[in-house]
C-alpha cells in the first residue's frame, strides 16, 4: 500500500469563474479553473451527486436545475496511490460529522465540515442552516486522486495584514484521504479432469483463494452437477444449457469432503468456509453450443459469508449486491459493450438503466468476456451466472477463467487538509472613472452675477473597485495625501495643505496651515462623496470658463473588503491614477465699460491737458453704463480677486485715431509719428521716440521725456485713471526742401523754396521756407545748386541763415525782387516740429563746425509785399526741448537716429563713413532758449532736426564758432519739414485687460484670453487758442 501527499490545492478567491483573472504568487501557484474545464472533467458520479444536493457549481442559483452560484473552483492532482476504493474521511478513516472548521462564512457564520451521506468522496463545510460555503471533491485517478473545491461562498480570512497571497485558510488536521488495497484473484476453471462432480473448488492462479463452483438446483436428491472439460465448465451437462446456472463463491480456506458426494448440500460436510470479499469479478464464454448462437444470461452478485455451505446457498433472491457497471470485451481483450452506455454496443444488451444495471446481459457469444463491478463498492463474495433462455432451449454455453476483485480491508489514512487552501479575496482598482465639476461663479465671495455653476459635486466610487469575493466593500480617506501635494494645487498664491480626519471621512485643504478652507471632500464607508469649493484655486489661463484644474482625488480613496474592517495595509486597494476627479472650472473676470472722455468734458488737445475718469463708467453720458456699475473695477474680476489691470497691445506700434470725425489715421506730434509703450503695465506712454528709450518694451537708455505727448496711468485701487496732456496732437506730413537749384544763383535778401525756374517765380499757393539772413534786408542768402551761404560766401562764424515756415508766399515781379526784402509777401506761418536741415558743405572739408539753434514762433499774422518782416525779438523765443541727428531718405522719412540730445552731453557716432563726436549745450550763456551743438560733421543723408514743446514756425542757424574758436564754416543745405497742425477734434481708444489673480499670477499673464476687456475712448476737442 502506498497514499501520498505531494503540493496543495489553492481555491483563490479573486479569480473568477467564467474566466480567470491574472494573479501571481509569490511561491505556491492558484489552482483555480474555468466553470467549463469543471464541467467537461468532472466524473458523473460527483457531478450527478452535487446536482442531487442542489449545489452544482454555476454561474446562477436555480433550485429547478439543482445548480448553486459558484464564486470559484480548483483542483490539482496532490493524491499518489496504488490504493483503491477512496474516500475523505477524519483521522480515524470514519465520516465527518459536524467537524468546526475554525472560521467563518463573510456573512460571519460558522463553517462546519460533513461527509455525504452518499459518496464519501464528497465532504460539504456547511453553515448551521445548512448553507453550503464549499465543497471538497476527491475524483480518482490512475495512480492517485484529484482533488477538487468549490467555492460558494466567501470566508473570512482573519490576517489582511499580510496580503492577499498569505492571508489564507486552510484546514489542517480535519481533512483526510483515506483508501484501501485490492487485489484480483484469477481462476482457469478449466483445469480439472473432464468429468461430474456436485462441488469443484478451484485455486487461485496465486495460490491464495479459492473459488467454490457448484450448480444451483438446492434439490438433496439430485442437485445440479458441474461439469468441466478443458474448454470451460457446464452444469448437468458440458454446457450451462437455458435455466441453469453456475455459482462461483470466493473463500480463503475451507473444509470439504468428496466433491461427487451428492449430500453436501446437507450433511455440512463443505465447511469452515472463510469468505472473501470482492467489489468486481469477471468470467469468459468459452464455449457455445450450437457454435455460432447468442446467449443471454443473468448475473446475480450476493453477500452471503456463511461458514457452512448448505442448500440455503442456493437460494439468488437474498442478500443480493446490487451491480454498478457491466463491460463486455472481445477476445483480443476490446471493450466492446458497457451498461453505461445506449449505444455503440454491437448489439448486445443490458437490462435495467445505464446507472444500475440488473445483471442481465443478451446477445453474447464465445470468447467474450463479461466484466462487472458492484454499485458504489459495494461487497460481494459470490456471484451466480444464469443461462436466462427457457429450459428446454438451446443454446448452452460453458464458463471458463473467473476472476474476482478482492479488497483488503487494512486501510491507509493520510492528512490532506493542510493541503486545501483557501487564499483571500482582496479588492483591485478597476478601470472605471468618476468625475464632479464645480465652478468658481458659484462662490460666495463672488459678487458678479453670473452664479451660473455649482459649488458641490458628488457622487459614488464604488465602480471604481472590482471587490472581489469578500463583499460589500468599506472606503475610507488615506492619510496619505502625497498624490494631492504633487498637483501643486495654490490658492491665492499660497500653497495648499491638506489634512484627513481621523476616521478617513473628511479631506480638508486650506491656504496654508491653518488657513481658510479652501474646499472639502468627504467619503463615506459606502463610498458616497461629496466635493465642497470654499475659496478659489488658481488656474492657468485658458479660453474663457474652458479653464479649468482637474484634482485627481485617486490616491487617497481606499477599498478594504468586508473580511478586513480595520484597512489593514496589506489587504486594501486604491483607486487607479485618474479615477476620480473633480474639474474645477476657472471664474474669470467680466468686461467693463470706463468712463470715456467726451467732448463735454472739454479736455483739449494741448499740453497740459488733464483729466481723472472712473474706471466703471455710471453715467449713460459718459459712454456706454456698465453692466455692473454698482461694482468697483477689482469686484469684476470675480471670485479669484484681483490681478492686474494693464493695456493691451503691442508696444512700439503707431498712435492712431481720428481727426474731426475723419478717417482712422496715424496720429502725429510735432508732425512726427506718435509711438506707444508700456502695453501689459498700468501706464501707457504716447511718444514720438520710435524706440521708446527707458520705458516699458521700449528701447534701452533714458527716457526722453521731450518726446513725450501723453501718458494714461490706470488706478485700479482708487477705480481711476488719469490722462495727462504732454504734447498736443494734430495731423501733418514730412517733406523737404532741397531745389535749390531751381533759384538763379545771387545774393539776395530772400528766397523761398519751392521755386518755379520756369517763371521765376515761387511755387504759390502752398507751404514754403524762406531763407535770410542773420539781419534780413542786410546780410544776404546766396542760393547754390546743392545749398545756401550768407553774404556772398559759406556761413562763417557769426553768421546765420533764418528759416521761416510760410504759406503762400507772393509772387515777384522778376528774380531782382529778391534782392529787397520789402518784395516778400506771405499768407501766414505754419506750425513745424521736429524740422531742421542738413549741411552741404563744410569749409574746409572734413572739418567741424559749431552752431547754436533758435526757435521761434512768429505767429499767424500775414505779410504784405512792402509790409516790415517780423523780426526776431517781435517773435517768441521757444525753449528747445530736443535735438536730434537723423539720417532721413529723399520725402523726409527718418531712417535712423544718429544722436538724440534732451539735454546737455556728448554723443559719437558714424554715418555715411564718417564718425563724429557731437556736443549739446541747452541754454548756452546768454541764450537761455537755444542750443549749441559742436562738432558737427558733414556726413550724406544727416539731418539736424529740432522740437519745442509746442511747436514753432521759425529756426535760426548761427554758426556759433566764434564763441568756440572754430573758424570753420558751413553752407545749409535741404530743409526738412514736419508740419504741424491742429485745431480739430482728437478721437482716440485704448483696450484695456483686468485680469483675476491667479491668471495674472500664473507667470502667462501676457495671456490675456482669460481676462475681462474694456475699452477706453477719448475725445480731445480742438484748443481755444
């Protein structure tokens, strides 16, 4: 005998039953199985049995089909046996009978442990009521046993501690195989002298039993005979012939007379008879008279074990054994007919049904072998063979080779319990999410009216787990809130922290430690959750309300099942990386109207013009109301709070706008294009400084305050801004004067250009320049082809030439008029700035000179030929505010600024390949208005532009070298012209961005699709004077 032990069988809770989910251990593997691997090898025996119970494994419960829902199924092969006949059974090899377990069913009832009453292959662990929590199946095999267990219900595995994989059960030292040895005893009936006897015993082909084979007429005068031969035994005759019989019983000893000796049936001489039992016998047809015929016969199995054989052995009807199992084989020993089949027989036949034979069998022949087995193991000790047709037919048949399945009845009991192991269910994240969204409008420190979200979101997580087998689930908040600080989440600008009651049930951020609450979640041990915004957070800006902050909550949702009430460690899960979310939606800031500067306001275009407006507008005569005039420019910027208010725009672009209620165009100062920076900031800067030197996205360098016109500075605390009025703004053009070639060359008194060489006469009517000298009608001007000079020659020092910016100047008799002064005419002066000229020679060359600048304005009177032309100290003496150096191409565009001077200071430079070093002395000794410049260079293309604040309509160039000691002299060459004109309504408009505070503090605040937007529009009217 040999029953052996060899591995386990792990019923794992997790896995499934349809179809199994992916796991692996740690060192011992699942032996869990499909449902339909059960189904195709499970023996009929246990599956017709756990249907009879009602608790055959299923994926439903159905009373109608006796199948019970299933959780999980395993089975591996741990059973090594030559032994047969076996069974699990306690220690003693006897039944289980209400044997604890130790633990409990989820639902907290106890298991206890029951053999079926009946197959012993089957112990069921059954609650008190009767409620099946698992069955244990042993399922012979050739050379051992598997062992099968069917989960119905989910234990209570009591050390979630340790993980899932050694969190098990098992049931160690309650459960064991028990199996016994069997041998076949093989007898040759055929081994006696042919003859007659009424009793034959035959050995066994070991030497270790005998079979008794006697006939089974019980008649005490005549009984039945056993005839043998050497091709089988007969009965009466040397065939068992229809309606008789043999009887074969199996003893180990016994005591008998002689075999011809009719009387044994009653004298008790067959005795001392030690009966051995057997499950299964067998015997052949050797012989069938008429050759070739089909026999039927009936096999009666019996238990008699009587010590003395007598004619009450003769008797088939009592303690009868009832059959399991009839094959047929051929003589080469091919199974050819079973009773356990209705088909596929080769015409033989069984009586009774497939699951219990009656012993009758039809349609045999010679060299068949009959093969039959007791039901459920049943014992037996010997067996009669019937020839069923009537008497007094044919065909006979003759019994040859009988054998008979004997068992011992010493028995081999291993434990097997420690064996079976029941591995926890524990809950996983599953692939499902859930999400909430709340909106920041929704808040109360909002005092907007667009309330148009919701503060709260809630919902379930319970989708979020695949639970397993241990249901229901318990949830909780991990104090873990790692996964919440790495979002980085802020408010306000201060960093959120976190912190998890002590229960699990509530998660609370706030600004900072101990700051106000910021929002809430709560998590009940259902997996109810409800998400609560208090204060905003701050998002990056985005497009509108599409902004938003998505706060991945995963990593603190956990799921403990119903055998781990505690959230041990080692037995929770947490929710997959984006499992639950709540979107919080930005609140943005609204647009706003300001107040507008309206004409009734009366702010003039002139410097020092000055104006403080409101930046919500309330007065429907301002401008358009705002929306929300009851709130203060920061109360729109929503429920984030205030960031920033600044211009939008791009710094360096041109000023422009409408003039008397004409066509947008660019705006000038001074007849220069007006330039804006400061765009993003808080104060926006109007300057004709192209490169905005010193102010915001402008230029490096200082800023050059003369070049400033206006500058508009926003106050969002005191819901203000304020214009202020540097420059005034007019309409004009750029051009110069350069024909000097078309005036006949003299000395005159005056000239003007443009000049008509056809008609000698001045270009009229239109804007002229006048040239005359230092002391008009004494020095002269002497045109040039490329320039002018005073009194016959170049400008010497002491000497000047005067420029006087005139409209329509008179037309002359012949060019000798232009020697008297008293034959200019003109209509009046026009306004220039930011106007000069350029050098056409310089004597000697490559020499400097040095000349002193004056300005002034003349005025608008008009000048009759013969009428006194103003002279210098009748006109007013502007302060010079700015000189430049610019290079400029041929219709007086600049092109490039060479040397920008505000105040004193030496500035070097190279134009045209030639390099300078010019000085700037404003308000030299002795002329507090005007500006020297030394140093000054000869140089193709360089101009020498000068501005006042206000614009002027005469310049006089003095070479000033007798002041410096420079005796070098120049000749004026082409004049450059800015014009100059106002008098007519400034209409102008500016954006303007408020921005909340977390966009204007996300580090993109120069993204401004998240902001509130308003326009500012003003309108200058035209000055008085």
């Amino acid at each position: 005998m040999s029953l052996s032990i060899t591995g386990n069988v792990i019923e794992d809770e997790n896995l499934g039953l349809t179809s199994l989910a992916t796991d692996t251990d740690a060192t011992d593997s699942d032996d869990n199985v499909t449902l339909s691997t059960f189904q195709s090898t499970i023996s009929s025996s246990l599956g017709d049995r756990l249907t009879a119970l009602g608790i055959y494994p299923d994926t439903t419960t159905n009373v109608g089909t006796g199948t019970t829902q299933a959780i999980g199924i395993s089975e591996d092969t741990i059973v090594s046996t030559t032994d047969q006949n076996l069974k699990l059974t306690d220690s003693t090899g006897g039944a289980l009978n209400g044997v604890d377990t130790g633990f409990t069913a989820i639902d907290g009832n106890e298991i206890y442990l029951y053999s079926d009453l009946s197959n012993p292959d089957i112990v069921l662990g059954k609650e008190a009521d009767g409620t099946v929590a698992f069955a244990i199946l042993l399922q012979p095999t050739n050379g051992g046993a598997t062992i099968w267990v069917v989960q119905y219900e989910a234990l209570t595995n009591t050390n979630p501690s340790v993980g899932e994989d050694a969190n098990t059960l098992n049931l160690a030292n309650l459960v064991y195989v028990s199996g016994s040895s069997s041998s076949t005893s093989s007898f040759n009936i055929g081994t006696k002298q042919p003859g007659q006897n009424y009793w034959l015993p035959f050995t066994s082909s070991s030497g270790t039993s005998t079979v008794i084979v006697t006939g089974l007429d019980g008649s005490t005068s005549n009984p039945d005979t056993v005839n043998t031969s050497s091709s089988g035994d007969g009965s009466d005759s040397q065939s068992i012939t229809p309606g008789g019989a043999l009887r074969f019983d199996f003893v180990s000893s016994f005591t008998g007379g002689n075999t011809k000796d009719k009387t044994f049936l009653t004298d008790n001489s067959l005795n001392s008879l030690v009966y051995i039992e057997g499950t299964g016998a067998s015997f052949d047809i050797s012989q069938v008279t008429p050759t070739n015929s089909l026999i039927n016969l009936k096999i009666i199995a019996q238990n008699e074990s009587a010590a003395i054989f007598g004619s009450t052995q003769t008797n088939t009807s009592t303690n009868t054994v009832a059959l399991g199992e009839i094959d047929v084989y051929n003589s080469s020993g091919v199974l050819i007919a079973s009773s356990t089949q209705t088909t596929g027989n080769h015409g033989i036949t069984f009586g009774g049904t497939t699951s219990a034979p009656d012993g009758t069998v039809s349609g045999l022949t010679a060299g068949e072998k009959i093969a039959f087995t007791s039901l459920n193991g049943a014992q037996f000790d010997q067996f009669v063979v019937e020839n069923i047709l009537p008497p007094g037919n044919t065909p006979g048949f003759d019994i040859l080779n009988v054998t008979e399945t004997q068992t011992n009845t010493t028995t081999d009991t291993k434990e097997v319990g420690s064996h079976i192991i029941f591995e926890d269910s524990v809950p996983s994240a599953s692939d499902k999410t859930v999400t909430g969204e709340v909106d920041e409008d929704a808040l109360s420190s909002n005092a907007l009216p667009d309330k148009d979200g919701s503060a709260t979101a809630s919902g379930s997580v319970t989708t979020l787990f695949n639970p397993g087998a241990d249901t229901p689930l318990s949830y909780k908040l991990s104090s873990d809130f790692s996964s919440l600080t790495s979002q980085s989440l802020v408010s306000g600008g201060t960093a959120l922290t976190y912190e998890v009651s002590a229960d699990g049930t509530t998660l609370t951020a706030t600004k900072g430690v101990g700051g106000a609450t910021v929002f809430t979640l709560t998590l009940d041990t259902s997996g109810n959750w409800s998400f609560t915004l208090s204060a905003p957070v701050d998002h990056a800006p985005g497009a509108n309300d599409a902004s938003n902050t998505v706060i991945d909550f995963s990593g603190l949702v956990l799921a403990a099942d119903a055998d781990n009430p505690n959230f041990a460690a080692g037995d929770i899960a947490t929710a997959a990386t984006g499992a639950l979310t709540v979107k919080v939606i930005d609140d943005v800031p609204v647009n706003f109207n300001p107040e507008a500067i309206v004409s009734g306001d009366n702010v003039q275009d002139a410097a020092g013009a000055h104006f403080v407006g409101n930046l919500i507008n309330t007065d429907a005569g301002d401008g358009t109301v705002d929306p929300n005039s009851s709130l203060t420019i920061k109360e729109h910027a929503g429920a984030d709070g205030f960031g920033a208010l600044t211009f939008t725009g791009t710094n360096g672009s041109k000023l422009t706008g409408k003039l008397g209620g004409g066509a947008t165009t660019n705006l000038q100062a001074g007849g220069n294009d007006i330039y804006l920076f400061g765009f993003g900031t808080g104060t926006l800067t109007a300057t004709t400084d192209a490169t905005g030197a010193g102010l915001p996205g402008g230029g490096s360098g200082s800023v050059l305050t003369a070049d400033e016109v206006f500058t508009i500075t926003l106050d969002a605390d005191a819901g203000t801004y304020t214009y202020n009025m540097l420059q005034a703004i007019g309409n004009g053009s750029s051009f110069t004067f350069s024909d000097f070639a078309d005036v006949p060359a003299g000395n005159y008194a005056w000239f003007s250009l443009p000049f008509n060489p056809t008609t000698k006469q001045p270009v009229s009517p239109g804007k002229s320049v006048v040239f005359t000298g230092l002391n008009p009608g004494v020095d002269t001007v002497n045109p040039s082809s490329i320039g002018v000079g005073t009194d016959k020659q170049a400008v010497a020092p002491g000497k000047a030439i005067r420029l006087d910016f005139v409209d329509d100047v008179h037309s002359i008799t012949s060019t000798t008029a232009l020697k008297s002064l008293g034959s200019l005419g003109y209509a009046d002066h026009y306004e220039v700035n930011n106007s000069g000229f350029a050098l056409s020679q310089v004597s000697p060359n490559g020499k400097t000179v040095d000349i002193r600048l004056d300005a002034y304005e003349v005025g608008s009177a008009s000048l009759s030929p013969g009428g006194t032309f103003p002279s210098d100290a009748s006109a007013t003496h502007e302060a010079i505010t700015e000189v430049k150096i610019v290079t400029e191409d041929g219709s007086g565009n600049i092109t490039g600024t060479l040397a920008d001077f505000t105040g004193d200071g030496t500035k070097s430079f190279t134009a045209g390949g030639i390099s300078q070093s010019v000085t700037a002395d404003f308000a030299p000794t002795g002329d507090s208005n005007g500006v020297d410049l030394q140093g000054v260079k000869l140089a193709p293309g360089e101009f020498i532009l000068v501005s006042t604040a206000t614009g002027f309509d005469r310049l006089l160039a003095t070479n000033i070298g007798t002041v410096y000691n420079n005796k070098d002299s120049f000749d004026m060459g082409a004049v450059s012209v800015s014009t100059f004109n106002v008098g007519q309504p400034v209409n102008m408009a500016f954006n303007l961005a408020l921005q909340d505070y977390d966009a204007f503090n996300s580090g993109l605040n120069s993204n401004l699709t998240e902001a509130g937007t308003g326009t500012l529009n003003i309108n200058l009217t035209a000055p008085t004077v």
